[in-house]
C-alpha cells in the first residue's frame, strides 16, 4: 500500500555539516533533538547542528518502553519529572505533531510491608508537591486493573498499590520525529552518521568545536546529549564521569486486542508491562548486572522477566513473544541525572538517566537548553550538577526509579 503514496515531503532536510556553528549537540536521541528544538525556539539560536552517529532515535529514544511518571521522591526530582509531565500535556499541539501520549494511569505493586510503607511515604511526598499519586487498596488495584491477579496464595501477594493516574505512555519514535521537525523548521542542522571522534579545545581551556566522521566541526558550545555513551564522548575533552554504561532489556508480545488498560509496574516481583496501540504486551524489568556496551543482554533476565509476568498475569502464560531487544544505559551512584556545566568551558552534559529518562524528555530538554543558552542553570536543574559527587550533596532516588539499577 506505502508504494501509492507519492509526494511526500521530507520532515527534516539532509544538510552536509557546515565548518563552524555557534552551538552543537552530540546525540540525536529525543533529549538532544528536544535541546536543540528549544535552543532555536525559546533561546533564538539558530546556527546548531545536532550530530548523530547513526540515525536519530536509534539509541535509547527508540528502544524504550515509555513509561511516564513524576511520582518521585525528592523535592528536586518531583520538580523535574513534573515539569515534563506538564510540557507533556501540550506537546502534541506544540509540536503540531501527535506524539501519542496516553495518561492511562502507572499503578507501582506493593507485595511486602517495605513496599507499602515506601509507595505510602511516596504517595504523601507527591501530594505536598502538588502530584498526583493516590494508595489503593488491592481490590481497588484490581478494579483499575482487572488481569491483575490478586490471589493471596501467590508467591508475592499483592498488598495494595501506589497509582498516578497522570501517569501513562506516549510513542517514542513521534517524541523523536516530532522534535526532529520542529527544530529543523526553526533552521537546526540535523546531521546523521556523523560520530564525534574528538572534542577539540583552544589555549584557554574552552572548547573549540569537535573532530568527527565527516570532518571538523568548529562550535563554542557543545551540550553532551550521548546517554550510555556519555563516559566515552566525555572522556575526550579529559572529563571523566561517575557514570556506569549496563544493558537494559525489553520485549513485546504478538499483538492482541485492547487487554491491558493501563501501565504496571512491580519492582518485587521485578516486571512491568503495558500495551500499545499496536496490541503488544510491552514488557521489561531490570537492568543486567555488568556493565557492557554490547546493546543486547543475556536471555535469563528476559526469562525471568517472563516468569514474573506469569505468576502477575498467569492468563498471558499463553503468549508468544515477538521480538526483544536492549539499550544501553548510563547510571549514576544516586539514580538522578546530571544536568549543567562542566569542568571545561563551553561544554555541557545531560545524562545519567539510567533506566529512566524517557519519561522526563521535554522537561530535561527545556531546562539543558536554557543552561547552554545563558551559561547557567535553570533553577529546576541546579540541584543536578555533577559538582554533586564531589560535595556530597546527592538525590538518592534509588527507591523511585522503579526498575532495579
Ligand atoms: P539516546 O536516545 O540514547 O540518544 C543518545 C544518542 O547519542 C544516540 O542516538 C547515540 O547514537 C548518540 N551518540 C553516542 N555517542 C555519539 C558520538 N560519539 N557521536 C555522535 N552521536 C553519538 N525511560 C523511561 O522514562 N521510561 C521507560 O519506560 C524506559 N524504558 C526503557 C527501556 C529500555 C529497554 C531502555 C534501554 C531504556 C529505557 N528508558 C526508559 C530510558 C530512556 O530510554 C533513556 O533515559 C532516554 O531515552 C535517553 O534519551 P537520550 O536522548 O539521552 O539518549
Ligand atoms: O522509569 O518508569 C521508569 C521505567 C519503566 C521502565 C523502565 N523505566
């Protein structure tokens, strides 16, 4: 059927690299792209290139499972996951492009007494800052999921549950595409299979633009945008970061008809899933446990996976899998992302999202922006530094995260 469609027009140029910019962004995943949308939008620079060494989306952007939520725990992370909730809400319009975002409600599993006095704490916290988490009881977790199974004879029986009910998905590959239109309508360069190979830096210390696949690059700011790879793009203008790369796995079903209504989570039983609109089970859990560039990871947490999902949703037993895959993700010892400035002028770094930042893209994209724009933080990202590991002054939302890493 796609051969009768003729005449498209392409949603971003192909331009070749220029030799200077007054700003790049080293990744085109949706972090990056939603940067440089908000650089050209909001802060009125219009000479950036963002460089991808593949194709735009291809890193984590496009292979994760697209949970979004801000029911974290901390002042600084409910003001930064809530700011990209908000930005959510309206970016389908303000893109002018349908990102697909869905607000079915995140219901997060207790099945122990930690479980429940920690969603609890959690549910309270959200609340005085104005977000929305509420505690249900297992009977009502099982009303607002109904294949859930509740049965109290199971190995870890399910106490109650946290939801959001703001909380949902949104599709991936749109966020990227979407960004990616957007800021090349507003003049952005987007330049693919172009990998920065070195960052080059003048007399003073300050960066002087980059050496890549394609040649060089002059630029005097330069915002990292790498994910996983972040230590690597970081190591070459000699910063080194308290960052760890892991695999991170998921899968999906064969596609059914609507069974699933909203996205669950249980870091216990150590599983989520949801559906797409395509009908597939969306299914992930942790992360492996060595650190690893491979972008795949071993069958048993996949196996184990499964088996968490069956004893959750023993009616799913029956499913075939189609296809998996993994990502590779960048980890800091306190589960919070670094956002700002570095050591080295002119260059800036967003990551350590670990296994979550999906759900924060325009939130972190709006505020990285305006700290390369005017060279400081916005208020909402000035906790993160990554001055933080050296002073002690950590976000420790290793409880929040909700997948474990
Ligand atoms: P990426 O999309 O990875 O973009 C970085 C880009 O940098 C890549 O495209 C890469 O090719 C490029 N790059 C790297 N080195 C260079 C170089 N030298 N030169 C040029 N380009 C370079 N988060 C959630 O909130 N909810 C979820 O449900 C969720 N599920 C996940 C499931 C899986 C399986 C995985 C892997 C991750 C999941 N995440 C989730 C995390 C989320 O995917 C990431 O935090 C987020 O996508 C990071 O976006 P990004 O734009 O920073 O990274
Ligand atoms: O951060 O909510 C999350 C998440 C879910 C799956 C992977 N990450």
């Amino acid at each position: 059927a796609l051969n009768a469609h003729q005449g498209w027009s392409r949603q971003w140029r192909n331009p070749a690299p220029k030799p200077a910019y007054d700003a790049l962004i080293i990744g085109g995943g949706s972090h990056g792209l939603g940067a440089a949308y908000y650089l050209a939008k909001e802060h009125g620079l219009r000479n950036i290139a963002v460089l991808e060494k593949g194709w735009i989306g291809g890193g984590n952007s496009g292979r994760n499972t697209t949970i979004i939520r801000s029911n974290y725990l901390f002042d600084e992370s409910a003001a930064l996951y809530e700011h990209a909730v908000k930005l959510w809400e309206g970016l389908s319009q303000e893109l002018n492009y349908n990102v697909m975002f869905s607000q079915r409600g995140v219901l997060m599993l207790a099945h122990n007494q930690h479980d429940v006095q920690s969603f609890k704490r959690h549910v309270y916290a959200n609340r005085l800052n104005g977000i929305d988490n509420e505690w249900l009881t297992r009977d009502e977790a099982k009303a607002f999921c109904p294949p859930l199974n509740i049965s109290p004879d199971i190995r870890y029986p399910v106490l109650g549950a946290a939801l959001q009910r703001r909380g949902g998905t949104a599709r991936h590959d749109a966020v990227v595409w979407g960004y990616a239109r957007g800021a090349d309508a507003l003049g952005v360069d987007i330049i693919q299979n172009c990998e920065v190979t070195a960052i080059n830096r003048g007399p003073d210390g300050a960066v002087t633009g980059v050496e890549t696949t394609r040649g060089p690059i002059g630029a005097k700011k330069i915002g990292v945008s790498a994910a996983g790879h972040t230590s690597m793009v970081m190591a070459m203008a000699g910063v080194r970061m308290p960052l760890e790369s892991f695999p991170l796995q998921a899968l999906v079903s064969e596609p059914v008809k609507p069974c699933f209504p909203c996205v669950l989570m249980s870091n216990a039983v150590h599983a989520y899933i949801s559906q797409s609109d395509k009908g597939e089970l969306v299914i992930g859990a942790g992360t492996d446990q060595y650190v690893s560039y491979s972008q795949q990871g071993g069958l048993h947490i996949t196996t184990h996976t499964l088996d968490a999902i069956c004893e959750l949703f023993p009616e799913f037993t029956r499913m075939k899998m189609l296809r998996n895959w993994g990502g590779i993700v960048d980890v800091t010892p306190d589960r919070s992302p670094i956002i700002g400035k570095t050591p080295v002028k002119g260059l800036y770094v967003n990551c350590g999202w670990g296994t979550g930042g999906f759900k924060a893209t325009p939130g972190s994209a709006h505020v990285f922006a305006y700290t390369i724009a005017r060279d400081e933080p916005h208020p909402i990202n000035a906790p993160f530094t990554l001055d933080r590991f050296r002073t002690g002054r950590l976000i420790d939302e290793a409880a929040a995260a909700a997948v474990a890493h």
